[in-house]
C-alpha cells in the first residue's frame, strides 16, 4: 500500500471519529437527559474506539519500519555480493586468457597444454528480492540477474565442452583434436570476455546505485519514511556517476594491491 493512500485512510479515520463522537454529544447536549448513562457510554466508547485505533497505527508502523530494515539489509547483502562478483569476472577473464595461452603452447611445443582451471559460475540469489522494494532497483536487479543466467548458462557450456576435449585427447593422444577444438574456445571466448567487461560495468553501475539507497537508513515514523523513500531522489544520477568514479577506483587499486602480491612469490 502506498504511504499517500494509506495516510490518507488514516485521516479519514480519525475525521469520522470525531464526526461521530461529536454526534454523540451534540446528541446529548440537545435532548439533555437527566440520566448519566449515555454520557459514560459515550466516554466508554471513545476509550475503547481510541486505545483501539491507536494499537493499529502503532502495529502499522512498526511493520512498515520491519519492511524498510529488511529493505536496507538487503542491501547490504547485494553490496557484498556484487563484490564477490568482481573477484569471478577477474578469475573468469584469466582463465579465457589461458585458454588462448595454452593453445600456443600446445602449438609450439607440438604436446597438449592444459588449461589450469574451469571458468567460474555465477551464484544467483533470487530470494534477496523478496527483501526488496522499489520499482526501479526491482526491475535492474531483475535484469542482472537474467544476464548472470545467460552467461552461467555460456560458462557450463563451454566447460563441459573443453572438459569432454580434454578427456578424449588425453586418452587418444590426439593433439590434433584438440588443438583444432581448443582453437574453437578461443574464438568464442572473445565474446564471453565482451560479456564479463559489460557485466563488470552494470555490476558498477548497480552497486554505485545501491551504495546510493544504502544512505537512506531505516527510519521509524511514517513522516521520516515519507521523507527518505527509496526510490530516485534529486541528482540521483549525478551521485550514482559520482559514485561509478570510486568503485572504478577501489577496483584498480584491489588489483594493483594483489598484483604486487603476487610479484612477491
């Protein structure tokens, strides 16, 4: 439900509230009874009514601030995820490299070179956007994760493909073969490498905008909530750029730092 209609519901509620209970008095006031009774009934009623009206506005709360932490934790988990995720497409790029590397090898020394390891898959989680809300984060995670299928699904592919290659040359001794299919790889791994870059510059631009939602902390009132929604707000964009800058950054010192580790050994 969304905060104007249900805000709005709201005031009505407590409007009609008063009508009645006014009502009620003018009533009373009116006929002026000699009774008490209809003035404790009243009194009774609008008790009961109130401590009644006020437990549900407070239960409704408190759901809404439920549903914007579990929002922004996942969040949280996207951010470690998506950084998970640069690591594979770094490993995932090398590993295309070696295939190329390999098949000179196996050229010049006239003797199969085997490629050190597979390429990794992509873990996919798709209960996290049950956590979520907002239209706009929704539909580009959607699509991530349809690009992370499609390129899991070239990835298994071309796996099962070399490791059938390497099993059968190895036991035919058919260098032959497997030069010819290894070169095969090669040529097809030009497009996966296009399609780890375009995934490493949307994985960018995703984990720049949810760094972005992340500053939007969980709030417990209504009034704050509707002031801090989590959806586009102004320059939005202009900070996601900004963002896109520093993660680009972070990313190139990581592989600066690691590069000089491995320097070490």
């Amino acid at each position: 439900m969304r905060f104007e209609n249900f805000f709005i519901k709201i005031l009505l509620i407590i409007i009609l509230s008063f009508i009645l209970i006014f009502s009620f008095f003018l009533f009373y006031n009116i006929f002026n009874p000699s009774s008490g009774f209809l003035k404790d009934g009243i009194l009774a009623f609008s008790g009961a009514f109130f401590a009644f009206l006020f437990i549900r506005l407070a239960d409704g709360f408190n759901k809404l601030y439920e549903r914007h932490v579990k929002h922004y934790n996942a969040l949280v988990k996207l951010e470690q995820i998506i950084n998970k995720y640069f690591t594979i497409i770094k490993i995932d790029l090398m590993t295309l490299d070696d295939f190329e590397v390999n098949l000179k090898r196996t050229i010049q020394d006239g003797k199969m070179s085997i490629n050190p390891g597979l390429l990794k898959i992509f873990p996919v989680y798709d209960e996290i956007l049950l956590e979520l809300f907002g239209q706009d984060i929704l539909q580009k995670l959607l699509n991530y994760n349809i690009d992370l299928f499609n390129i899991n699904g070239d990835f298994e592919t071309t796996n099962r493909y070399y490791k059938g290659i390497v099993e059968h040359c190895l036991n035919e001794k058919d260098i032959d073969t497997y030069t010819y299919n290894l070169n095969n790889i090669v040529k097809r791994s030009k497009k996966l490498k296009k399609f780890l870059l375009s995934l490493e510059e949307k994985s960018i631009t995703l984990l720049s905008e949810i760094r972005i939602l992340m500053k939007r902390k969980p709030v417990y009132t209504k009034i704050m909530f509707k002031l801090l929604p989590m959806k586009k707000f102004r320059h939005y964009d202009r900070e996601v750029e900004k963002e896109k800058k520093e993660v680009k950054q972070e990313i190139e010192e990581s592989i600066k730092k690691s590069e000089q580790e491995i320097e070490k050994y």
